[in-house]
C-alpha cells in the first residue's frame, strides 16, 4: 500500500525543523526512523500533508557518557545494542533494545520516536520510567526537560507540544549496588510486549532503599506501579519480600484484553513478569 | 516530483519520484529491479530486505526520497557476474527453497547478519532472520543454507 501524497522536507538543523513545525502546524508529522510512522501512513491510518525527517540533523545521533548518559533522540535501536559504553554504564537499555522487533526495525527505529510515538506495547518507554530517565526537548520557546514520570499522558499520547522536537535522552548511569532489568513476553509475530516489566532496584547494605517499576503492554500506557514499589522499599529484597512486592503489581492501572491476550491473563502476567523483572535487578544490584 | 540519484548495484540512477515513492516500489517499478519482494502491509514479512548504505532495511518502510546520495543493493547485485554469492549458493544446495517469495529479503537479510557474526550458532541465524517469514520450508533448510553460506566464507577468507 502507498502512503497518500504529502510534502517533504529535511532540514539539516534544529532550529530549521523547529520553524517549519511551526509553518505548517497540525498538517505536518517529524519523520524519524520510519517504523511507526511509515506504517501507519500505508494503511491510511495517518495522512499528513507535510513530512519534516529529522534523518540529516547529526547532532541529534548519538550517545555521550559522562556524569550521566545523553541519548541523541535520533539514536537507532542498533547503536544503542551495540554501545560497549552502555553495556557497562547501564547494561539494561542494549538489553531492552536488543528484544525489539528483528534486527531491520532495529537498524532503523529511534529511541526519540518510540518515546515521541508512546505505543502501549513498546519496549523503551518502560525502561526509561524505571530508569527515571529525563527527555530533553526543543520547541520555538526554547529547550525544556520533561521527566520520564511526566512524560506519557494517555494511549499514544505524550506532554511533547505539537511543534517540539525530543532532542536528546539522559539516562543516569548504574552505579555500585543498583541494579536494572527487563523481562518481556514478546508477541511472537510482531515481537511487541504483551507485557513487559521494566525494574530499578538500589540496595543500601541489606535493604532495599529505592525502587521503580514500569509496566508496558499491558494498558494503554506505560505505567510506574507505586504499590509494588514500595512493598519493595526497606525489605531485604529475599524472594519473599519479591513475590509479595509483584503480587501488587497491575493492581493500580487499567488493564486491557485484546484478540492476543485477555485482560485476566495479562493481569496475571504482569505479577510473573514483575516478579522475574525484580529477580534480576536485585541480583544485580547485590553484585 | 523530486529528483534523487541513487546508486543501485553500483549502477547510479537519476529519476523524478513523488516523496511518498517507497524505495521498493522505486526499485521494482521505476528501475525494473523486480527481484525486491513486497509480501505484507505491515511491514513484518522481510520479503523487501535491501542494504542502504551497507545496511538491511525493509525497502517497504523506507522512502526513496530518503536514498537520495545513497548506495543500495538489491539481490540482483549480489551474484559476482555469473558466480553465486555463497548465500545464493547454500540455498541452492540446501534447498532453502520452496515457492522462493522470501528467499531474496531472506538472503539480504542473512548477508547483514553474516557480515556482522560471520560464525552464528543455529540459534542466532534463527534470531537474526527473526524479520523474515517463510510460509513454505519450516525454515529448517534456511537455516543449514546460511550455516553453508557461513562456512564457505569462513574458508575462503581463511585461504
Ligand atoms: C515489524 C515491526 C516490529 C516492531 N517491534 C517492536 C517491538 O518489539 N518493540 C518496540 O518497542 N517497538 C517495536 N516496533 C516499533 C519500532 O521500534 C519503531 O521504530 C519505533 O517505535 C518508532 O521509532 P521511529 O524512529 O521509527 O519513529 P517514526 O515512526 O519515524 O515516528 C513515530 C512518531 O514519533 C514522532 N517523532 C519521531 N521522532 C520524533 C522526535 N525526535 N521528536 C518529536 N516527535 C518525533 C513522529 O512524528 C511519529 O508521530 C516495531 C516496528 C515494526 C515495523
Ligand atoms: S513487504 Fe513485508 S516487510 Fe516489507
Ligand atoms: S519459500 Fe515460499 S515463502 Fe519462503
């Protein structure tokens, strides 16, 4: 199927894209890596006029490790998988993005377009609420900082104003005696999450003193779940203290059933998820 | 109408196309490069795979506005004149073949994946082919021909 026609654009810089968002406003879409969009405008379930691809402006591409991680919004999937600096400083984003779709949608797909996109089953959004992440955006008003807790307000739908771009992500890095992980049930034909559960876990001694989990697939958004969270704080992070911790887990959020997975059975499986999700980023963080 | 030049097979082409031309109705239909396959709307069945610059993409979610300056190569450029790349050749000898509607994205998408592990275990050419679907072998002859393609490369580039 073929997209119906529009007008094409690509600026080399921020500032450019920024003034033509704001020339043609509602009218025109941010192309990045394609993988959402492109598909969406085959099957005629989006048609903008006007198509400004942000794939020229270099300064977006790219990850800086310093004090903390700075994630070009234009990053693909395959950088971020294949960055050594991010294997050591936060193992678990290449581990997240290293389960998404196949190695073609990851040569491709962007961090900022899957941010900017905020799709109920994709992968990063959960990572980057466990990992408290921060999205950096440009708009004609200037820069601004949004946290990742801020950032995804409904069902595809993000606080991003219609003429912002995300510029970057900035990922703290993990340092001694914090752990992060990623457990996922992948649709098997899209690789999509039927549910995937994001955890952060600091260990301060033998207890437990900061924790963040994050739910995607299972709800129209990506969901943080306040009461596991803080079932988690101040235990002793034991397999006990972690299935108690997952079986809150769900209970706070819409939950949706569709041909793929019933809202029972995802309820289910957000508390398997979560409790495997939490395994791991303990162990890790006890290393 | 925009005009891009994109080199194809090492071939450069010049052409007007509408900016919503995707690159493989751009391949198949203005260059006659009909061996790119187009299987789904979705863009989940890997018959489209191409390199872009060096890279496997799905030439069914690429615009060819987006190639302008670029280098891309298709199936047809694989082969060295009349001598099969070893991939053409595994699934020749392999029979990694049926009805062959995905064997060009397959054999793309292979050749990115070898070229970035060039030894894969079973496992990882069956992950790495994860974008490609077969709705004819079982995938189980694919698998031995990317094995064969695998080690035929290995021991020429040993000689
Ligand atoms: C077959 C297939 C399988 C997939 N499987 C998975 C999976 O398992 N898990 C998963 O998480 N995802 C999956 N995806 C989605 C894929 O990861 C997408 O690439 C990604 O979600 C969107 O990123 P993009 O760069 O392609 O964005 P695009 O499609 O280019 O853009 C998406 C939206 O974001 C907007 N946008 C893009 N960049 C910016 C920016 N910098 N600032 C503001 N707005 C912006 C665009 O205007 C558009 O509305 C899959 C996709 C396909 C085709
Ligand atoms: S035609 Fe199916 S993925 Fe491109
Ligand atoms: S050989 Fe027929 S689809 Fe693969």
């Amino acid at each position: 199927m073929i997209p119906s026609a529009f007008e094409y654009f690509a600026p080399a810089s921020v500032a450019e894209a920024i003034s033509l968002l704001e020339q043609y406003g509602d009218e025109a879409k941010i192309l990045a890596g394609g993988h959402s969009l492109l598909p969406a405008m085959k099957l005629r379930l989006a048609s903008p006029g006007v198509l400004i691809d942000i794939n020229k402006i270099a300064e977006l591409r790219g990850v800086v490790i310093n004090g903390s991680i700075n994630i070009g919004a234009m990053t693909t999937w395959h950088t971020i998988e294949h960055h050594d600096g991010l294997k050591s400083a936060c193992g678990v984003l290449p581990e997240v993005v290293a389960q998404i779709g196949d190695i073609q949608v990851r040569n491709r797909g962007t961090l900022g377009g899957a941010l900017a996109h905020a799709d109920p089953a994709a992968d990063a959004p959960a990572a980057i609420l466990a990992l408290d992440a921060q999205i950096r955006t440009h708009g004609p008003g200037g820069e601004r900082t949004i946290a990742a807790g801020d950032f995804f307000t409904d069902m595809l739908t993000t606080s991003l104003e219609p003429n912002e771009l995300i510029t970057a992500i900035i990922v703290n890095k993990l340092g001694a005696g914090e752990g992060a992980a990623y457990a996922k049930f992948p649709h098997p034909a899209s690789r999509y999450a039927i549910v995937g559960v994001a955890a952060y876990v600091k260990m301060n001694g033998d207890k437990v003193s900061a924790c963040r989990v994050a739910v995607t697939g299972a709800g129209p958004m990506p969901t943080r779940q306040g009461d596991t969270e803080q079932a988690m704080l101040n235990s002793d992070g034991s397999a006990e203290a972690i299935a108690k911790a997952a079986e809150e887990a769900g209970a706070n959020m819409d939950v949706l059933g569709d041909i793929h997975a019933s809202e029972d059975y995802r309820r289910a499986m957000v508390k398997v998820y979560a409790r495997r999700a939490l395994t791991t980023a303990v162990a890790r963080a006890r290393r | 109408m925009t005009t891009i030049t994109v080199t194809v097979n090492g071939k450069p082409y010049t052409r007007d196309v509408e900016p919503r031309t995707l690159l493989v109705h751009f391949l198949r239909e203005n260059l006659n490069l009909t061996g790119t396959h187009i299987g789904c709307d979705t863009s989940q069945c890997g018959a489209c795979v191409v390199h872009l610059n060096g890279v496997s993409v799905k030439s069914c979610t690429t615009l060819a506005v987006q190639c302008d300056g670029a280098e891309v190569t298709t199936i047809e450029g694989l082969a060295d004149g009349a001598i099969l790349h070893p991939l053409q050749e595994g699934f020749w000898e392999k029979h990694g073949l049926q009805c062959g509607y995905c064997t060009p994205g397959m054999i793309m998408a292979a050749a990115d994946l070898l070229k970035n592990n060039p030894n894969p275990s079973d496992d990882e050419i069956r992950h790495g082919l994860e974008g490609n679907l077969c709705r004819c072998t079982g995938y189980e002859n694919i698998v031995r021909a990317v094995r064969y393609a695998a080690e035929k490369m290995n021991t020429v580039n040993a000689d």
